[in-house]
C-alpha cells in the first residue's frame, strides 16, 4: 500500500503520557478521592456513578483501546483485546505492557478471569448478550461499562461526540485535564486542514469497505461521514441511514464517484480489493474507476477514535492532492 504524507502532523501519534511519579488518576498524594468524584455520566442510555475511577479496565476494539492509551492510562488496564490493525507506533510500548486476552473478542469466561471493574467497547458486538458479555450480565457481575458513542442508537456522528467521548473518559479515569488537552488539540487541527481546503469544490467519493455480491459502504450516520466531508470529498452514500451497510452495485454505478476510499484492514489486502473494482465489466465507466482514483484509509482511522482528526488531514491530501 502506499502512503501519502498527510496533510497535517498526525497528532493521534502523540500519546499523552503520565509522568511515573504522579499518584494514580483520582486520588490525591494522600489517597484521599481528587475533585471530580463522585462522576455520573449516561451511556448509550446507561447512567453510572463512578466514586472513583475504574482500576482494571479491559478495553475491546482497537479504536477504544486507543483512547485509553491517548489519555496515559495503560496502567489502568488489565486487558484488552481484537485489532484490526497494526497499533499507532508511538503507542506501541505501551500497549505491549497490557495484557491480550484474545486476538478477537474474549469469551466470557476469559474476561471474567482478567478481574475487571470496567469494560469499555468499541462496536456493539463487543457486548453481546448471547455469548455472556451484554452489559446488563456484566453489571450483574460488579463490572461497569461503557461503549463507544459510535454506537449509541442516536442521530448522525459528529467530531462534537468525538470530543464528549474524549472527555467523559477522561472524567471517568481521573485524567480530565488530559482529555482536555487531546480535545483542544484535535480542534486545533481539524481548523488548520479546513483553512487548507479552502475554496476546494468537493470530490464525490464511494468507500470500499468490502463485498462482493453487494458493496459494504459507509452511511451517513458514522463519522466516517464527517471525516470524507472534512476531507473535501462528498459521500455518495450518505443517504444510507446507518453507520456501514450494503449498497448495490447499480447504486455505484449511477451514483459516478469520482474517488474511490478504501478501508484497509483484515485478510484482503488493498491491491485484491482495487483489482475487484478495475476487473469488474460493470464498473468500467464509473469515474473513479476510469480515472483508477483511489485513496486509502485504515480501518481503525475511520471510526470515533483518536486516530480521526489526523485522518481527516491523510484524506484530504489524498483527495486534493494540489493543496
């Protein structure tokens, strides 16, 4: 696959890292609870109080792994679990200081073992009731949760969730101060690529998760969304009302996206996935394939995380290319 310098310094590289000496997230130097606690926050329609923050957190997806790691807090992690793709490298040391409890999701019994106060999903998947790891079975166990917003039955996903995100894990943990920080700096970037793009007409653009009989898109209720418009592109599909979902391959035909977006991740590599799209008789005459425009994004990039603000810059040096 090759890679195009971004647009802007990948800020999501940049963890933002305790210094060893500071006492543990929410508690003074004496041990007495820090400002801030107790903390109620409402989830995805769960409300919890925290008296003080989690201490054996088990994060499942990469993306919500991430956040963690982002804000310092592998300390406070005693497992995690399912990548999609290879960890940021300035993130790597410290995610290998946590333990892996399964390549995929663990089974109920081998995250029970990891003794965790708090689970923390990236994907409704994460917390599925039928093999033992809904949230209702988890509560019921001691454990609190949370799932990523992402995922909320809820309107459209903007970068504003991704900032409350940010910050109600940060509140959680103790470290607000750092969320803030990772918040102001996110900002700051998303405002330089805009002034970047300036006066640039928008590229209409497909994205290519998967799919052979159907192409698996994203919709316009993720904030993969948001990323492609941020980026100067316009998402072909954003009348899907779903985060990622099928499109026929009449719909992408008609519709003549002028780039195509590929999400790379997995077993099928970038290269098979464009060889599908130029082999294809059907498609021949879609600008996008014509033209052979693709541009690429990993997976983990492309969902609310802190990967988004420094993608948002990656697209659109793949989209606009001249700015």
């Amino acid at each position: 696959m090759t890679w195009r310098r971004p647009l802007l310094p990948a800020l999501a590289l940049v963890p933002l890292l305790a210094a060893c000496s500071a006492p543990a997230p929410g508690t003074t130097p004496t041990g007495k609870a820090a400002p801030g606690f107790p903390y109620t926050v409402t989830n995805c329609g769960v409300t919890t109080t925290y008296q003080a923050p989690p201490k054996r957190a088990v994060t499942m997806n990469q993306h919500v792994t991430e956040v963690m790691l982002a804000l310092g807090l592998e300390k406070s992690l005693a497992g995690t679990a399912y990548l999609d793709d290879a960890v940021l490298p300035a993130y790597k040391k410290a995610y290998d200081s946590v333990p892996v409890l399964a390549e995929e999701y663990p089974s109920k019994e081998a995250l029970l073992a990891a003794n965790p106060d708090f689970v923390y999903g990236g994907y409704a998947s994460a917390f599925d009731a039928k093999a033992g790891r809904g949230r209702d079975d988890l509560k019921r166990s001691g454990i609190e949760s949370r799932l990523n917003t992402e995922y909320c039955p809820s309107g459209a996903t903007s970068f504003d969730d991704l900032y409350r995100e940010v910050r109600e894990v940060g509140r959680t943990f103790g470290v607000a101060d750092r969320a803030e920080k990772w918040n102001r700096e996110a900002r700051a970037a998303l405002t330089a690529t805009e002034q970047r793009l300036k006066g640039a007409p928008p590229v209409s653009v497909f994205v290519y998760d998967s799919g052979d009989k159907t192409a698996f898109t994203a919709g316009g209720k993720g904030i993969g969304n948001e990323l492609i418009t941020r980026a100067g592109g316009r998402n072909v599909f954003a009348d899907l009302d779903k985060t990622f979902g099928d499109a026929t391959w009449e719909q992408v035909v008609a519709r003549r996206p002028e780039v195509v977006v590929i999400y790379d991740y997995g077993t099928t590599t970038v290269e098979q996935k464009k060889r599908r799209l130029l082999d294809d008789p059907a498609l021949r005459e879609v600008p996008a394939i014509r033209n052979r425009r693709f541009a690429v994004l990993p997976l983990s990039d492309t969902v609310l995380g802190v990967r988004a603000p420094a993608a948002v810059g990656k697209l659109a040096a793949q989209l606009h290319p001249g700015r």
